[in-house]
C-alpha cells in the first residue's frame, strides 16, 4: 500500500474531482461529492480542513472507492 501523505481538503476535493467526482453540496466545512459509476452512486464527504490526517483521507478513500494509488498519481 502506498505511504499517503498528508493534503488539505481543497488538495483532495481537487485530486477526486480529476477522478471523476463532482460537488453536491456544502453544509458548513464539510463538502460533498458525487460519482456515477455503472454499479451506482459513489459518494464521500472531505471536511475543508488546512490538514486532513492520514487515517481521515484513508476513510475518504474508502467511501469514495477510491485506491490510494489511483489518489495520489492526480496529486
């Protein structure tokens, strides 16, 4: 598995919307993003923190489907 490194939540919004996902909506510093798959919506939510922590990002990772490979070559 690949060493994650720590980015900003504006980094990893960037980096999933390279991925195909697209913002819904906001509620506070909290943002949520939207992917259709063919097996369905994929949804994640990245709070807009200066640092997200590396255990965080992995659970974004997780819920958007997302291997954290594929994260960091759009970085």
């Amino acid at each position: 598995m690949p060493k994650l490194r720590r980015v900003s939540g504006d980094e990893a919004i960037r980096a999933l919307e390279k991925l195909g996902f697209y913002q819904v909506r906001q509620r506070g510093s909290h943002i949520i993003l939207k992917k259709e798959t063919p097996g369905g919506l994929v949804g994640c939510v990245v709070p807009l923190h200066r640092e997200l922590a590396v255990g965080t990002l992995r659970g974004i990772l997780r819920q958007a489907q997302v291997s954290p490979d594929e994260f960091m070559a759009q970085l």
